[in-house]
C-alpha cells in the first residue's frame, strides 16, 4: 500500500548550494507544484521552503483540508524545503501548505510559487501550467531592434481593469482575451511602442493597484488564466509592441496567507522592524541579506521574462530599498555597518538582479522609478552603478507639472522650472514619465492641471506633450491622458471613453497620435536620447515671452530637428530664430493644427536669411501659435 506523500525531489544538490548562496535564479522549476509522473502514475510534486516550520503538509478538497493527511519531508540537508509527491491529483487541484510552528501555532500560507491563485477574496493555490504554444517568433528574434536605447520607445501605462469595462456589465472585468480583442489594435492605432502594465501579480486588495502582492509567480486569475494573459501578450507583439511590467520586490502585504511570517518567523522579511516594516503602506521589506530570499525574488523577475516573454520590467519604489531612513524619523531606523542611511543589502541585491537580467535576457530592459539623486543608477555595475538600463525622470515630471499649473501671465517667474532638468538630464538614461501617481487623490487629471479655460487647457496640454516628446529621454504616458481623461483616475470603473466623440478630446487623441508618428519618424528625437550631443538649447533665457527652442541632433545632421514652443496665449509675430543651416524650414508638428482643436494660427515665410541669431549665422522670422510648438526640420 503506497503512503500518502512519496518521497522525491527535483533538487539536485547543485540546486541547493545555489539556493543556499542566493544564485539560483530559475527557482519556479523547482517549488511550487510540479506535475510528475513517476513510476506509471500521475502526481503533483509540492516543495516550499518552511525552515523553521515544526511539521508541513499539503491540504486541499481531495483530502477534506485535513492537515495530518499529507504530510510532507524536511530534506536532509538543512535547506529547509519540504517536499513530496502526491498521486492521483493534476491540474486544476486548489491546495495550501499547513504549516505546525514551533510554538504551536498551524499556519495555512499560499503557495509563494503557485501559479495561479483563486479569484479574490479567496486565497488558495492551484496546481497548474505556464506551457503555451508561442507563435511571436519573429518579434521575440527581433526584439533588440524595438528595446535599443537608441531607439523610440513611447510607453503606454495601463491598469487592466480599468482601461475598459463592458459598457452593459460595469461592474464586470473583462478577461485578458477581451482587453487584447479592444486595446492590441488601439496601441497600434495611437502609434505607442510599447505598453506598461501596472502589477498582474496576485493582490487579495484590488485598490492597492495590484501593489501588494501575495502571488508572485501568479498572474491575476480575475481576469482570467495564464494562457490567457499569454495570449494578450502575443498579440501585442505581433503587432510590434513590447510589454513592460511593473515589478514589486521593495514590499509585501501582511495578509495572513502571504509571505508575512511565513513559518512562523520573520522568513522573507526582516524581523527588525525598523528594517522589515514599511511605514507608508503599512507592509514588509524584503530580508535582502537573506540568501534565499534573494534567490526568489530574481527567479521571480526572470520567470516573468522566461515563461511570459515579458520585454522589461519596470521596478517600484526602488528609492525605499535604497535608504534605510525612507519615510523613517530619527531614532526610527539603523544605520549600515559604516554609519551611513544607504541600505547596503538591497543596493547588492539590486545590483545582482540587474546582471542576472542582462546576462540572461540582454535584449530587455529594467526601469528603475527611483526619486532621488542616487549616483549611477543606469551606470553598469562594473562601474559602481546599480545597472538598471533606464531610471523615470521623476523631478522632470513635477517640475514640468508645476510649471503648467501656473497661469501663463507668471510663467516668466517659472521658467528655469523648464530649463532645470536639462542641467542632469544626461546624467542617466531618463525616461519622462506622466503616470498613474499624478492623477489620483486630489492631484487631478493632466487636463485639470493646466490653466485656463477649456481651449487654453487643452492647448496646454499638448504644448506638454510637445515638449515632452522633444525633450531628451524616452516616453510614458498613463492612460487617458491621451484623450484628456475629465476625472481622476478610478481603479474601480473604466475611463471615460464617450468623451472622445466630442471635439476637444477627439482633437487631443489625433494630436497624441500624431506626436507618436512624429517621434518614430525622427531620427533626431531618439538616436541620442541619451546624450548631451543630442540636445542644444537655442532660447533658454526669453522669460519675459515664456518662449523655449533647442535643437535635438541625430547621427546623420541631416535629420536635425529645431523645436520652438510658446508657454503664453498670445500669438507671437514676426519672432526671430537662429538656426543651424541656411536653407528652406519646413514645418514638419504643429500643435495649433485645427484638427487638434488648435487655433490654426498661419506661421509665415521660413526661407533662413544670413542674420547672426541664438549664436547661428542664420536665422528665420516665425508667427508662434497661441500656446504652441512648431518642430522644424531644413528641406534643402
């Protein structure tokens, strides 16, 4: 009569001296549940790293959640795993460990490698798969040439949930394979490159945005499987577009099924809460001097990249990691061994992940969203960086916010909060980013930042988004923004999408399209984003008319580009601008174009006369439109 849980393991001891020393970064093979078949039977595999559990067993529907049915074994080798098989369960079986602590208490934990989860509220695992018949063959052969630094990359950022519902079911989520059948032709359309998604890893809390994860390896189930979200996938890259995910290793929630003393103790969390407990979200940081948990959470950014052809990840809160003192008052945190606030462990995490990344995957990139002046963060880690391949260009994105909230009669006493970025802006790979944090709680939408009327507010905003769009760095934009979303964002019901049948949001939608096929067609605008070479102010300093004009260069001088933008609602006639080459200029984005709600203001002649201007030999006179930009381009 064979026993209820049959000892065998996937480990090798290789595998263990790797987990034990924080370098096995393929983990998802081995915990979790595993289909096996073994001996002419079908079972399930289970392991999970309980070190100091009392006793571990696997409890489900097939055995009444009986926790002294299926007990598991302790390996030998003080690695801490538990382990067994179970026959004559697959595919679809819900489960949990029950795990005995030492004190007596009888834990019922969430597998952390499960792969699906139940649909919240509920909290089981489910044995199941991630294999998939892949057919993106050619976009994941050539995806080097979409994720190059020197390429555009323009970034929609999107919740699932909320992008869309069914307009006759409101309450309803739609699955994975109704958002790809709406949003893979919408990108397409609206000519973005890539689209970033805020967190599908389970959450048992849907208005922590997907933030507070409780299933790592878990793709959300309510909006369907991993085949599904697979599918959604898929599809976006067959049609070009690559996927960014938002990645949380900085934080975990203290659900009761979760990570949260997981054994009984404080197991991937540190048990010092001046190091382990996150005061603004009220959650737990990551033990990142723990080998093993190092060991999972790189095996989790990588399974997202192995088993869902994921194209980057973008890391939270990664200023959190990097300070002891964030959000911490004197007395309230411990300073690293040499007396400084840099939280060391974490900064060597980081760093290992990067590597891990890049070594395994080198055509993908990592975004670090990280606030403050940390050196080097996009530096390679042979030279002191953290490595990350791009860092959101946060002061950028509140300065430029600021500055658009002002009336333009004082814009003049503002205007350095424009030109200021351009002092740092190559010394990381910045991304500019408009996203998901400045439209929510009291922020306002982007449209209700700006000043003015409704045709001044709209004006405004695409003066942002011309400037945005020729600034160096690469792009993001939350969605709605691209339409002139009304009302604050909502997590609990779709954006309002009727408002694009009305005149000033259909304008702004043609506009951001517009920016987005100029951006892809300009060489200018991406070949040196990242490079002082790639960027010269013409007029920095014209405060009293709140002009702005630089230049931004490509390879080839051939394809520059001249960009000038009036921050004020009053046309400018007869304005004067140096330009680099004699010659025709053409007019090649207008922001004042009246299929973009604009005002339609007539520019003028452009022929260059050989007029010392802006430090150029030759200059050309322009009317600037009322709140507007031109971009410019020499034709012969």
């Amino acid at each position: 009569m064979s026993k209820p849980v049959e000892v065998f393991s996937l480990f090798t001891d290789f595998d263990i001296s790797l987990f034990r020393s924080g370098k096995h970064y393929r983990l998802y093979e081995k915990f979790g549940s595993q289909t096996v078949f073994l001996n002419g039977r079908q079972g399930v595999y289970f392991a999970v790293w309980a070190p100091n559990a009392k006793k571990v067993s696997v409890v489900g529907n097939f055995n009444g959640w009986n926790p002294h049915s299926h007990e598991l074994f302790v390996r030998w080798d003080e690695s801490g795993i538990w382990e067994g098989v179970i026959f004559n369960i697959g595919i679809g079986e819900l489960y949990k460990y029950s795990i005995e602590t030492h004190q007596g208490d009888i834990l019922e934990k969430s597998d952390p490698f499960a792969l699906v989860m139940e649909v919240p509220p509920k909290t089981a695992s489910m044995v199941s798969t991630t294999w998939y018949q892949w057919k993106d063959e050619k976009w994941m052969r050539n995806r080097n040439e979409h994720n190059r630094l020197d390429r555009p990359i323009a970034v929609y950022e999107l919740h699932l949930g909320s992008w869309i519902r069914d307009p006759h079911e409101s309450e309803r989520l739609l699955t994975y394979r109704e958002i790809a059948e709406k949003l893979v032709p919408y990108v397409k359309s609206m000519g973005f490159t890539h689209v970033e998604l805020m967190p599908i890893m389970e959450h048992p809390y849907y208005p922590s945005w997907g933030y507070q994860i409780t299933g790592y390896f878990a793709a959300t189930s309510r909006y369907g499987t991993p085949q599904e979200l697979m599918y959604l996938i898929e599809q976006l890259h067959k049609q070009d577009i690559g996927v960014i995910l938002d990645w949380v290793p900085s934080h975990f929630p203290g659900d009761a099924h979760g990570l949260y003393r997981f054994d009984g103790s404080a197991l991937y969390e540190h048990e010092d809460m001046r190091k382990g407990f996150h005061p603004d979200w009220k959650s737990y940081i990551f033990n990142y001097g723990r080998n093993e948990v190092r060991s999972f959470l790189i095996s989790n950014a990588l399974f997202w990249l192995d088993r869902y052809h994921i194209d980057g990840l973008r890391v939270d809160a990664v200023a959190s990691m990097l300070y002891l003192d964030y959000s911490r008052n004197a007395g309230e945190w411990e300073p690293n061994e040499f007396g400084g606030r840099e939280n060391l462990e974490a900064v060597h995490f980081i760093k290992e992940f990067n590597e891990a990344v890049y070594v395994n995957y080198p055509d993908v990139q990592t975004i670090a969203e990280e606030s403050t002046s940390w050196p080097g963060v996009c530096k390679p880690t042979y030279d002191n960086g953290l490595g990350f391949g791009m860092k959101w260009m946060m002061g950028w994105m509140h300065d430029t916010l600021n500055y658009f909230k002002e009336d333009p009669i004082n814009r003049q006493y503002h205007h350095d909060k424009l030109t200021f970025s351009s002092v740092y802006a190559f010394h990381e790979h910045f991304m500019l980013p408009l996203s998901h944090d400045e439209v929510v709680y009291g922020k306002h939408s982007l449209i209700n930042k700006m000043a003015g009327d409704e045709w001044q507010k709209f004006a405004n905003l695409r003066a942002l988004y011309l400037y945005m769009y020729t600034f160096s760095g690469t792009k993001l934009m939350f969605m709605g923004g691209e339409f002139g979303q009304l009302g604050e964002w909502n997590v609990n019901q779709s954006l309002d999408w009727h408002l694009i049948s009305e005149a000033p949001h259909k304008g702004l939608m043609s506009y951001v399209k517009g920016l987005n096929t100029l951006y892809k067609n300009e060489p200018a605008l991406y070949e040196k984003a990242f490079s002082a070479e790639g960027f010269e102010w013409l007029e920095m300093g014209d405060t009293q008319q709140s002009i702005f004009a630089y230049i931004r260069k490509g390879h080839d001088k051939h394809n520059d580009v001249v960009v000038v933008i009036n921050m004020t609602p009053v046309v400018r006639e007869h304005y004067r601008l140096g330009v680099p080459s004699s010659g025709n200029w053409e007019v090649i984005f207008n922001s004042d174009e009246l299929n973009y709600y604009g005002s339609g203001v007539s520019v003028g002649n452009i022929k260059s006369e050989a007029k010392h201007w802006m430090n150029k030999d030759n200059s050309i006179t322009l009317t600037l439109p009322p709140l507007g930009g031109l971009v410019l381009k020499l034709t012969t």
